[in-house]
C-alpha cells in the first residue's frame, strides 16, 4: 500500500478525535442534561419496564379472610432509532490538513451540525409521542391539559405574558405534586433567548436575596430554585400560534438518549463520482423518549 493511501487514513482518525473533543465541549446543548446511557443495536430498543402506583388496602379485620391482590400498572417505554448525517466535498488536498486542526472551522461546523439535530431529537422526545406497549406499537401523547404551565400564569392582571419567575415557581408545583423531583436528579429549564432576556429584566430572578449566588456574576451558570438553566433557539412553538414559544422544566431522569452502533462515526475518502475529490462524512443513529409523562412540563411562554 502507498503512502498516499495511508494520508486519508490519518486524516480521517485525527478528525474522528476532534470531533468527539468537541462534542464533549460544544456539541448538543441539551445532551449533558439528560440519560445518555444508552447504546443499542437492532431497529428499536427497551429503554424501561414501568410499573405504576398502586393504593394499599386499609381497615379489613376480617378472620381468615382473603389476600388482597392490587393490580400493578404495567407498560414499556421504547426508542426507535433515526439516522443524522453530514457530508461536505473538498477540491484541494491542502483544505485536508485542516482536518487535523481542532479549531478547524470544518471541524466546529460538522459538530455543530450533528449537535443541533441532537438537540432537536431531544425536544421531540420533550413533547411528542413516545412509543410504548409490547413492542414499542401503541403510542402515549404529551398529557397537555396536566402538564402545561398556562401562558397567563404569574402575571396580575391576567394577559399573555413571556417567561417569568411564576411560571417556574408553578413549573416546580406540579413536578412536586407529582413526585417527580428528588435531590440527586437536577431539575433542568430548557427555552429561548427571548426567555433567559424576560428573566434577566425580572427582580425576583436576578435578586441576591432571592438566590444563593448572584446570578449577573455569572449569567451562564446560573441556578434559580434549584433549577439549571438551558437556552437554544430550537425550542419549539405552538403550531396553531408561532407567537408562542414551549419551553421545558424536566428532571434529568425524564429523558433517556440513545445511541446505535457505538455512536458517531467519520468517513474520510476520494469520491469517483465527483472527480475522486475528497469527501468528509459523518453519521449516527440517535433516538430519545420520555420516561414518564409526569416527569415534563411545558411552560408556555408569549413572544409577540
């Protein structure tokens, strides 16, 4: 073999290695705040067996009398994997070397490429349907009438309002209510810029009396009522009112991601269809569903 055929091969493993530098540093945005441990094969997976609540029996003093037997909720929670890609031609072998540069522009586009499509494999699994049932057929839809935090919350008058420290404040109430909050699963608030601005401008989110730390020293670590906060552009909005915007208060627990055939993988080659230029591609296999629905709530936020 030539020394020529060894070049793409080292090009091709050194940009593998600043890809997955780089994902751990600014890829997806939403990735560090829910269960990544999942690595699968196959056309879907089982991601958990779930078993329900159930009421224990009270006040029988009966003799000799009958066992009780209480029915266990039981379902599955599966993922259903879908491939991501990127690709891009290079006409000069000198573009290559840019490949081995970890502040490669190259480089920080394909990851950030792949991560906002992770991202967006995240907020589906927020809001969509999640594939339940014996073999992942039946489906479970996002529980809108408990689970929503109402766009008029946290406002007096009341009126369509923005993001503010009510509908967090209500966010924490029905999580609470529901047992879906404990102290070893970080509670995350994922919304837009419009969002981190409304809170940014509200007394009661930026005041060191109602905060452990001071939240304008640090505006991007910040905590609020023991929550983290998330901000990325691809929250969605309503689709019967582009005006309002969904946002998420989720423990991490809520969300499970997934990964297919050990996870992102890189092609470096000449391409005869397009005069053997070299070709850079990039693919992986994801998928992510809820837990359970009474672990998200979706806050409804005005923008216009």
């Amino acid at each position: 073999m030539s020394q020529e055929d060894e070049i793409p091969k080292h090009y091709q493993s050194q940009f593998t290695q600043n890809v997955a530098h780089l994902v751990q540093k600014g890829g997806s945005l939403l990735l560090p705040f829910v269960d990544a441990s999942g690595a699968y094969m196959g056309e879907s997976a089982e991601v958990v067996k779930q078993f329900g609540a159930t009421k224990a029996r009270r006040g029988d003093n009966t003799r000799h009398g009958d066992t009780p037997i209480m029915s266990t909720p039981r379902d599955q929670r599966w993922v259903i994997p879908e491939n991501i890609d990127w690709g891009d031609l290079f006409d000069r072998n000198d573009l290559m070397k840019m490949l081995i540069d970890p502040t490669s522009p190259i480089t920080k586009a394909a990851v950030m490429a792949m991560g906002r499509e992770t991202d967006v494999t995240i907020i589906n699994a927020l809001f969509g349907d999640a594939k339940t049932g014996k073999g992942g057929t039946a489906t479970t839809a996002f529980p809108a009438i408990s689970q929503n935090v109402g766009i008029q919350v946290g406002i007096t008058p009341a009126a369509d309002t923005g993001m503010n420290v009510g509908k967090i404040i209500r966010g924490r109430r029905l999580l609470r209510a529901q047992y879906a909050i404990h102290p070893m699963d970080p509670i995350i608030v994922a919304g837009g810029s419009r969002q981190e601005e409304e809170l940014f401008n509200y007394d009661r989110f930026v005041n060191t009396r109602y905060r452990r730390e001071a939240v304008l020293e640090d505006a991007d670590s910040n905590e609020f009522f023991r929550c983290k906060f998330v901000w990325l552009e691809e929250m969605p909005t309503d689709p019967a009112d582009a005006t309002i915007r969904w946002c998420a208060m989720f423990p991490q627990s809520a969300i499970h991601f997934g990964r297919w055939n050990g996870g992102m993988q890189t092609h470096l080659a000449r391409n005869p269809q397009k005069k053997f230029n070299w070709q850079l591609y990039m693919h992986e296999t994801q998928a992510a569903t809820r837990t359970e629905e009474k672990k998200v709530v979706r806050i409804l936020c005005k923008e216009a």
